[in-house]
C-alpha cells in the first residue's frame, strides 16, 4: 500500500509548491515548506490509512451540503427532488447501479489517529530530546517536535494522495462515459461508496466490443431429435417434472432465439423496445466492469488500473450489487429471490438446480460448476446403489464364507506367533473371528466386479458431462465463444506484475530504449521457481514424516496397550490403535490442508503471473498436488506398503532402532484401509467440508460486523434502511470457485481411487453432495457479494484433472485387488493347490511355521506358554519355507506362483478396463447430434437473414437510384412513359 504513495510524491510536491489551500473555514493556508517536504522524503514508508477516515466539517455548512452529491453531469432528469431508493439504483430512484466502489473516508486533522506513545520511534525521539535538554541551559519550548509534525503529515499525505489518486481516477471514468454517484453520508460510518451506472450508448459499445451474443428478433423453432435416445431423455423429463424447480422461462423449449454479436450498425436486428431489460444485471455489471478495468490512471510514475487502485487501498472493495432482498415483506421479486426460495432452500434438496437462472445471475463460470456438480451428483445414484448392492451381499454371504469360518472355527486351535517383541505372548487364531468376518464384508469377489463399474463409471461421467457441457454451450450462446475471445480480454494484468515491471522499468531507466517495453523473463522469475520447487518438496517431505509418526504411534500404542494391565484395552487392541490412528490422521490432514492452501497461494504470488487466469493455474497445481499427497499418503501406505516389508519371526525389520515394522491382520490390511477411507472421507466432509462452510462464515461476518463499530441493535435497525451496496459491504468477498472444486475433486479421488476397499463411498459421497449443493447455494446467495459474472465454455483445468484420476484409478484398483485383498491367493489355491477344487484348507495354506527356539535373544515372549501349555512352533502368514525343510524361512514356490498371477491380474485388468473405456469415449459423441443440426440451422438462417437483408439494401438502393434519376427534368418524361 505504501509503494502507492511513494509514485505521487514528486507531483505533490510541485502541487504544493505552486498552489495555496485553502482549509475547511474558509481561509487560506500557507504553503507547504520545503524543509517540511524533505522530512517527508526521509522515508519510504508511510502510515497506514486509520479504520476511521474523514468525516464532514460540522462547522462547515458547504462540507457538510457537497459531502454526498453526484458528480456534475448527474442531476435527476426531471427537475425532481432525489427519491432515496432500497434497491441497487441512483438517488433519483431511475438509473441502476451497474458497479460499486466502496473506500475509506478521511478524518479531519482534529481527529486523527495520534501516533503511539511507546513506539520504537517515538521513544527514541523522546530519549534524544530529553538528553538535548538537559545539555541545554534554555528552559523548554512547547514546541511539536518536528519529526512527530513530519510523521503527522506523512499520514496526512497519504491520506490525500488516495484522495487525488480517486478523483483521478473517477475523472477518467466519466470521461469513458460512465455515470457516477457519490455518497458519504452512508449510514456505515467511516465507509464513502462511489456508485457507477453505464448509459445506453456505453453498454452498446462495450457490447460491440465484447463481441456479446445478444437474442435477435428472428425466432425459429427447435425440432427434438427422432431417435429413440432422444425419446428416451424426452419421456424422462416428463415424468420427472414435478422435481423440476418453478422458475419462469423467458422462452419454451421448443422455441429459440436466433443470437448475433451485438452491433450498433445492426440495432434493427434485436428488439430494442424495452432498453431496460435488454441488457439483464448480471451483463450491465459486466460491461461496466470491462470500462473500469480499460480506464487507468497515468499521472503517477507508472499507470495503475483498478486492480493496483484496490490492491493499494485506494478503494477497498469493488463488486456488482446484488438485485434485491431476499427476506422480509417488503422485499421486491428479484432473480436473487428466487434463487433463494428455489434453490437455497433445503425443503427442494429433492429438486434439479436452476441452471439457467444461476447462469443469469451470476455468470457463466459459477453457472458451469453447479452445472458440474449437478451432473456429479446424478452420476453418484447409481454408483451408490452398486455399492450398496455390492456391500448387502458381503453381508449375505459372510456366513457362507469358508476361510472365515475355518478361522473362526476353535477346533482349529492354531497358535500364532507374538505381535511383537517380548511384551507380546502368543495368541490364538480364533480371535481374530471378528475382523476375518468383516473384512468379507469389503473383500469378497464381487469387489473385483465393482472396480471395473467404477472405472467405467468414471468414463461414462466424463462422457456425460462433456455432451451437458455442449448443451449448455448452446443454450448460452458460447458456441462461438473460443479462444480468440479469450485472448482479446487477456491483456488486464494484475496489479502485482504491473507493479514488479514498474520497479524493473525503474532499475532499467537508463539502460533500454524508449520504445522497448519492458516485461518479466524466466531469469526474473527464476528465483521464485527455485522458492517454490524447493518448497514444495519439503512440505511433501513433511507430509511423509508425518505419516511415518503415525505409525511409529501405532507400533508403541500397540505395545503399551499389550503389557496393559486394564483387561479391556488388552482384549481390544487392534480396534482402538486402527481408530485411534485413522482420527489422528483425520485431524492433521484437515490442520495441513488449511496451512498447504496459504502456502500455495504465497508461492503463487510470489512467481508474480501475469493474468488472473495464469495466477489460477499455478494456484490449482500447486494446491492440487499438496493436498492430494496430504490427503492420500496414509491411505496409500496401508494399500501397498504397510505388511510387505516386516520380515518374519526371527529376523524382523526395525526402523528407528527397536520399533519393529507392522503386520497386517490375518484377513489382510484391507480392513484398516476401508476404516481410514470411512474416516478421513466422512470426517472432511462433515467437518472441513460442510461445518467450516457453515461456521466460517458466519465468523468472518460477526468479525466484519465487529469492525465496523455497529452494535447488534442499530444494525438491525439500520438493516431495514440501508441500500443495497451498503448490505452487500457486510457480505464475504468472493474468492473464487478453486476451494470448491478442489473438495469435490479429493472427494472423486476418494470415491474412484480405492473403490474396491470401500464400496459404499459412492453412497457418503452422494449424501455429502446433496447438502453440499444447498449450502454452496445459500452460501452465493446470502452470504457473498455477487461476484464478476465471467464468461467460459468448460470447467478448465478441472477437467484434465478428473480425467487424470480416472486413468490412475484403473491402475490403482488393480493393485489393490491383487496385493492388498486375498482374491488372488483365493483363487490360486482354488484352481492349482485345493485337493477339492473348493476353499477348505485355505487358512492353512497360508500359514508358514516357526520354531519358537529360532528367536533372538531379548525377542521371545516373557510368557512362553498359553494357556498352561508350552509352545514348540506358531505360525504367521507368509509363503515361506517350514523350519525343518532344506531352506528353512526362505520364500516357498508357492510366493513367486502368487506373485506371478498378481503381476498378470494387474496387466490383464488395466489394460482390458482402458479398452472398454476406450471404446465407450469413442462410442458416445461429445456433441448431441440434435444440437449439432441445431448449430447446423442456426447458421443457415443466419445467411439467410443477412441475405435478405442485403437484398433489401440493395433493392432500397436501385429505388433511391431511380427516384433520383426520375427527378431530373430531361429524364421526368421517360420515367412517365415507362410507367405507362
């Protein structure tokens, strides 16, 4: 904020050196000394501008009469007294308010902020004076120390150069055609707005120059396609119309406008009969959001457009208002109404979403991500009811299950080796029943059968989506929109890049050429890359170190809990450490998501890009990356990581010195694995999801409200009077839709990923979305300013990533169905190793031995016997060779047998899943064919139309031609024997 003041200060000085002030009584003031001006330019650095700015001059009764009067050209029309109105218009109750700028107003100097008694600086000032008197033999003067007068008017400087900087600023707007309108006098103290509203002419051209597709008068009829998909999708939307929200159409489905680049050559085209409607809010603050970002300001060292302005505090907020109330009796139908009774209302959670009119309202951007999320949604009822399925007959068959049975069987009476070193006593299989019959409940084969519906699921939403995408393009009029608009509306640069090539220019004054513009290189920005790829390392190093605390925090817990003395914490041991891990991994992916989001954005800014779009990007990456590592390390280290590398009784693997590695359960990992999905998935969208979303809005709010120096009750009062800009300054900023995609985004990977251990995440997902979509609604109609309608075609770099996640899925559920569950070692032993071609002896297959006289020292149990019986020989599960064979403990025929049919399983599974994907991405075409013939004959009929009006230009042309002729004397009688 203080390099701002900075850049004005030469002309300030030259200001005041050649022209006299006058203050608020009237009388004229002395010019500014230049000793006075060379204190002020001792330092770069200037106070901040207080929270309470200037306010009328009581004495004053011409302050008090200008301090809230339009500008000059912007007197009511009629001669008529302004009439305060609640909605978004001027004072005079006719023109609208297209754009808002909200910023501080100054305090007279009588009132300012004092400087703090115990500053560093002021305490070193007061040392230096004392000491200066106490040499000095004169008596005091009260007389201001002049470094305190200098700080003072440094404040006051800066104060006043926002002020230039504004009026600048406001001058150029108008001189672009834009109407404004102060006020000062709001009823939020300390906060002046500068309301804006485009004429007809300015709409028109900034329309023309947008190239904005604008609804002709020519209307024709859309023909629904015959095939039976389309009548298929048409007898669906008949019967489901009741789940369809009441929202007026401005046209039947059945009957389309044909749309045109907006042109002023060609206003015949479009019915111009009613000019306040032809243009709706959501466009008329775009098209004045396009002035305001054009108009810059050039008299200070370096050009600064309305990005530098908010980004320096010269104005502190910039929005759009909203339409109208939404709450109350007397609150007028509105869009914004509507929406919230049809959309943001949890008594039609049941409804479609009203894609259309959020696309009116708020843009094609956010229109496009509920679009999404819609279609998300949909997609999830079906994936959830498989999973159901898929789980209920994990639960029918359990009992059926034969190597569940044979564990739970106690005439089995087999012994297993120690859990761990010396506190650990043996222990029988027969108590691990309970996790063997639960972990069929995930593990069981139709798990293989539901990661190949998922991974087609996952192609077929893609697909989905696409062709909704295509649709909506075509009702929006985007159809056109490419990216040659894209780069026309590129070259608004932020206010940070602005401001770094300032500086460079700066530096490099003397150095380039006049003509030579000056911009920012890789070798520039080098030093930032080098911050952020070293930086993002160590936070994914952290991420791993964390991880390997959490399982350092289940060896010991593990232990401690075995030489308890507590009976219940020994008889439950695995549940609480499975539990116990999976919150405390819960806990700190939700603290490091918080903290991965700021740094990203920290690095983000750091590489100064130089558009808004290019600052989206890299913030999606890097945020991306992060929070999908942080997200899924601990699920990735008990899918494929956890069990494989512990060694055997006898030669264990230790890390960290005596902390041996963990052991999967009997029935295998994928147990603690569906239990860390079930927690880390319901638990974000519980609590970081839907109780942040909820919560931290209304903290920020209460924060806001605090600030602003209201109390509760002159709030509300002052609430039924407000306008609405004013209502809408205590609303949330809006920050962009990246969080919100970015949690749906974990969610689809949590959903695909590793599927075949938690078949019903399709269901919590769809119960999350559900709610999700209404709190997101609530959230944009109530509780944000109306964001900057912006124009897209699809949902950018989401889309690579979705389709990213679907592809590693495929690669992902196959390594879990051959190395994490027991579905290949089942059905090797089925058809090569089974006497009987059935499951019985499986357990047994297994289960390697160990002569327990093989432990190292310091290994052993300190009880060696079990239940009074001494024990010669346990067993764990591994393929490994007896004790009494000629390689004793080395890995059996039976390991590498299994290995190599995992190895095939995963090839074979990837690659015939990736063709029938393949296949159905190229059976299903990315445009509706109805919708390509529509595109088909609205360019038709737009040749058409430019034909026949060619014709009658050029048949009006011949007629003014012959007329003309016709006047002429010599050739009057010709012209009357031809018409004879």
């Amino acid at each position: 904020m203080f390099s701002f003041a900075m850049q004005c200060q030469d002309e300030a000085v030259d200001t005041y050196k050649h022209r006299n002030t006058i203050d608020d009584s009237g009388a004229p003031t002395l010019n500014v000394k230049l000793d006075e001006l060379n204190i002020m330019r001792r330092s770069d650095n200037y106070w901040p501008v207080p929270g309470e700015e200037k306010t009328p001059d009581s004495n004053n009764p011409k302050t008090l009469n200008d301090s809230s009067i339009e500008m000059k050209n912007l007197e009511a029309g009629d001669g008529a007294p302004p009439c305060l109105a609640l909605g978004p218009y001027f004072a005079d109750g006719k023109r609208r308010v297209d754009y808002v700028l909200a910023y501080h107003i100054q305090k007279p100097n009588s009132i300012r902020h004092k400087a703090p008694k115990f500053a560093d600086g002021n305490f070193i000032r007061r040392l230096r004076r004392s000491l200066s008197s106490r040499s000095s033999r004169a008596p005091l003067q009260p007389k201001e120390d002049p470094e305190i007068a200098a700080q003072k008017q440094q404040t006051n400087y800066h104060q006043d150069d926002q002020r230039f900087r504004r009026e600048e600023f406001e001058d150029n707007l108008q001189e672009n055609g834009l109407e404004l309108e102060k006020d000062e006098k709001s009823k939020i103290p300390g906060i002046g707005f500068l309301k804006i509203h485009a004429p007809w002419n300015v709409l028109c051209r900034e329309a023309e120059f947008m190239k904005l597709k604008m609804p002709t008068t020519k209307v024709f009829d859309v023909k629904q396609g015959d095939n039976i998909v389309e009548r298929i999708r048409l007898f669906i939307h008949k019967v489901t119309a009741p789940l369809h929200p009441k929202v007026d159409n401005l046209q039947t489905p059945s009957v389309k406008s044909l749309s045109h680049p907006f042109s002023r050559e060609k206003e015949h085209l479009f019915d111009l009969s009613d000019r306040d409607t032809f243009f709706d809010s959501k466009t008329r603050s775009t098209l004045a959001y396009e002035v305001l970002k054009r108009t810059r300001c050039t008299k200070a060292t370096y050009s600064m457009g309305i990005t530098s302005l908010l980004a320096n505090g010269v104005y502190t907020s910039a929005y759009p208002p909203h339409d109208g109330d939404i709450e109350g009796v007397n609150a007028e139908p509105n869009d914004r109404k509507i929406l919230y009774e049809q959309w943001a209302s949890y008594s039609v959670f049941y409804k479609y979403q009203p894609i259309g009119l959020i696309r009116k309202y708020f843009g094609e951007k956010v229109g496009l991500y509920f679009a999404w999320l819609g279609v998300y949604t949909q997609m999830l009822i079906p994936a959830a009811i498989v999973g159901v399925i898929v789980f209920l007959y994990g639960c029918a068959t359990v009992d059926d299950n034969i190597p569940s049975m044979e564990i739970c069987d106690p005439r089995n009476n087999i012994t297993m080796c120690p859990l761990c070193d010396s506190a650990c006593s043996y222990w029988k299989l027969v108590t691990a029943c309970g996790t063997a019959r639960a972990s069929h409940l995930f593990d069981n084969p139709a798990t293989v059968f539901f990661s190949v519906f998922m991974a087609l699921w996952a192609v077929l939403f893609m697909e989905h989506w696409k062709r909704r995408q295509m649709r909506l393009n075509y009702v929006w009029d985007l159809t056109g929109f490419g990216e040659e608009d894209e780069e026309e509306h590129k070259d608004h640069n932020r206010a940070e890049y602005e401001f770094r090539v300032m500086q460079k220019a700066m530096k490099q004054e003397n150095s380039t050429s006049k003509g030579e513009k000056v911009k920012l290189t890789c070798t520039d920005r080098l030093p930032a890359y080098l911050t952020t790829v070293a930086m993002m390392i160590f936070l994914i190093s952290v991420t791993f170190v964390i991880v390997f605390g959490v399982i350092l925090y289940r060896i010991s817990i593990k232990t401690a809990l075995h030489i308890s003395t507590y009976p219940a914490a020994r008889y439950h041991v695995r549940a609480t450490v499975k539990t116990t891990a999976a919150i405390i991994n819960l806990i700190i992916i939700i603290i490091l998501d918080e903290i991965y989001g700021k740094i990203a954005r920290w690095l983000t800014i750091l590489e100064v890009p130089k558009t808004d779009k290019s600052f989206e990007e890299r913030l999606i990456c890097k945020t991306f990356i992060l929070k999908f590592v942080n997200a899924f390390t601990p699920i990735v280290y008990l899918a494929f990581f956890r069990g494989r590398h512990v060694g055997r009784p006898g030669k264990y693997l230790y890390v960290v010195g005596s902390y041996r590695m963990e052991e999967c359960a009997h029935a295998g990992c994928l147990m603690e694995l569906c239990i860390q999905l079930c927690i880390t998935m319901l638990g974000k969208q519980l609590i970081q999801n839907n109780l942040f979303e909820v919560g931290m809005p209304k903290l920020k709010k209460l924060w806001r409200k605090k600030k602003s120096d209201l109390d509760l009750k002159r709030e509300k009062e002052l609430a039924k009077t407000m306008q609405q800009h004013e209502k809408d300054l205590f609303l949330g900023p809006f920050v962009g839709l990246n969080p919100e995609y970015m949690e749906m985004i974990i969610q689809f990977g949590m959903v695909t990923l590793f599927v075949a251990s938690f078949p019903l995440a399709p269901l919590f997902a769809l119960l999350n979305n559900i709610i999700e979509i209404r709190l997101d609604a609530k959230k944009f109609v109530m509780e944000l300013r109306r964001p900057n309608a912006v124009k897209a075609r699809d949902i950018g770099i989401w889309y690579n990533l979705l389709r990213g996640l679907s592809k590693v899925a495929v690669i992902l559920n196959a390594f879990v169905i051959a190395f994490t569950s027991d579905f290949i070692p089942r059905l090797v032993y089925k058809y090569m190793y089974s006497p009987d071609g059935t499951m019985h002896g499986f357990v047994n297959h297994t289960l390697s031995y160990f002569n327990v006289s093989d432990f190292q020292p310091g290994t052993d149990p300190v009880q060696p016997m079990i239940l009074g019986h001494s024990v010669i020989t346990c067993r764990y599960k591994d393929y490994r060779d007896p004790p009494w064979s000629s390689t004793p403990y080395d890995l059996s025929k039976e390991f590498w047998t299994i290995l190599a049919v995992r190895l095939t399983f995963v090839v074979v599974f990837q690659n015939v899943v990736i063709v029938m994907s393949d296949f159905i991405d190229w059976l299903i075409a990315d445009i509706p064919k109805d919708i390509s013939l529509q595109i088909h004959k609205e360019k038709v009929l737009m040749v058409e139309l430019f034909m026949k009006e060619e014709q009658g230009r050029k048949l009006a042309l011949r007629n003014s031609q012959k007329r003309n002729s016709c006047a002429s004397p010599n050739k009057s009688l010709q012209c009357a024997r031809s018409k004879t």
